[in-house]
C-alpha cells in the first residue's frame, strides 16, 4: 500500500496539521461527551474537502465511541440501548435514507434548521432559562430530535447536538449523559460506515487516511477523560452548553456562509 494514503494526499505539515484538530477534537469529546466530528469536520474542511474531512472522521468516531459506551460495561450499554430505543431507532432510520444523498443534497438548509434552535436552546440555558421537556413529551420530542439527528448525521457526520439538547432538557446526570452520548454515537458512527463503505466514500483510497487519525484521537479522548472526571454536575452542564453554543453557532455559519 502506498504510504501516502495514510497522509491522505497532504503534505507534512498539512497532515500534522490534521492530526493536531483530530487530537483537539477529540480533547473536547473526552471533556463533554460530543462534538468531536464538529470540530474535525470544520478544522479540516479549511485544507481538505468536505468529503475527505467526512472520511477522517468516520474511524475515529468508531473508536472512541466505543471506549466511551463500554466504559461502565456491557450491561450499562444494553440497558441504555433499551432506554433510548425510540431515539436511537428513528435516528438510524434518518441516518441511512439521508447518507444516499451526500453528494447531491444542498446541506445549508439542514444546518440552519438545526442550528439556529440549538443556540437559542443554549443561550437560553445560559442565561438562567430553564425549558424542559415533561415526561409527557418525551416520546415526541425523542422521534424529532432523533430524526433531526440522523437526517443532518447521514449528510455531514455531525449528529450530536439534538441528542445533547433532549438530555440536557431532560437533566441528565453526567455519567449517564457521556454513556448515552457513546452509545448513540458509536451506533451512528457504524452505520455511516457501512453506509460509506457502499456508496463508495470509504474505499482503498481513503480508508488509510481515517485510520490515521485514529490514534491523535485516542490521545486526544484520553487527555480531555482527565479534565470530565475533575468536572462536578454544574460545571459539566455549564461546560455542555457552551460547547452546544458553538456547535449551533457553526452550524449556521455553514448554512449562511
């Protein structure tokens, strides 16, 4: 195999360069639980196109999702899979129908749709408002959110901030938030595997080069654990909303600019 796939066509400095944003991404995914293949598809979208930046993300995103759900073991897993079954269902459904069209959909639409609300929901938190969902709801709010998730997952490989929204809506306690957030992640980030494997977005040629940012992002997802496990319940929510902020704030830059 030409040793050159693994740098992805980018030159030293280029992919030292790509290997420093997965490695910060990942930083904050170990810190918060999210926004990993945020921050990898916005730093590299600068040097690398949108769709070989999908492709750096996709093994990683395997990986250290899986490293975050199995952290309290098995068990913790099926009994968070069961919980969140409607979520998880609807959002794979939306996650394949929507990573079909990846090369032909026009994505801006889709992100301001969701980002918009997500950094008002933010915003709002921040600010002393406090909008909850009541149990009553819940089941709505799951299959939008969840549908909302695998629609803009399936196009960008960026599904995590509606799902951060329900459980912060919801006050979920931190642990439990990181379980779920590496359940449903690692779930969506297989699927969009197998997805891309078929439609031909993952092949010989660009497999390496997600393999390559595998390992800056085991690093990255190791240091970022140290500061989540120094973090109490309020600095961790505080910590949550403000990387949600950014998330929405992203998300529109990309849908208006």
């Amino acid at each position: 195999m030409d040793p050159s796939l693994f740098m992805g066509g980018l030159s030293p400095l280029f992919f030292a360069l790509a290997c420093g944003v997965a490695l910060a991404a990942a930083f904050v995914k170990g810190a918060t639980g999210f926004a990993m293949p945020m921050i990898m598809v916005s730093g590299l979208a600068a040097f690398l196109s949108p769709e070989m930046a999908l492709v750096a993300l996709i093994l990683p995103t395997v990986i250290t999702n899986g490293f975050q759900a199995f952290r309290d073991g098995t068990g913790a897993v099926i009994s968070t899979i069961r919980c969140y079954r409607v979520y998880l269902g609807i959002g794979g459904l939306c996650l394949i129908a929507s990573a079909q069209l990846v090369r032909s959909i026009d994505e801006r639409l889709l992100y301001a749709m969701i980002g918009l609300p997500i950094t008002a929901f933010g915003l709002m938190q921040l600010a002393g408002l406090h909008p909850r969902i009541p149990e009553s709801r819940r089941t709505l709010a799951e299959v939008s959110l969840g549908a909302l998730s695998g629609i803009i997952g399936g196009i960008s490989g960026v599904w995590g901030p509606p799902l951060v929204l329900y459980l912060t809506a919801i006050e979920t306690p931190k642990g439990d938030q990181l379980r779920v957030l590496g359940v449903a992640f690692g779930l969506g980030a297989i699927l969009l595997l197998l997805i891309h494997l078929q439609t031909g977005v993952l092949n010989t040629q660009t497999l390496p080069f997600s393999a390559a940012m595998v390992l800056p992002a085991l690093l990255g997802m190791r240091l970022g654990r140290r500061v989540h496990d120094r973090l109490d319940q309020q600095a961790f929510r505080r910590l949550t909303l403000f990387v949600l902020i950014i998330a929405g704030l992203n998300l529109v830059r990309r849908a208006f600019f």
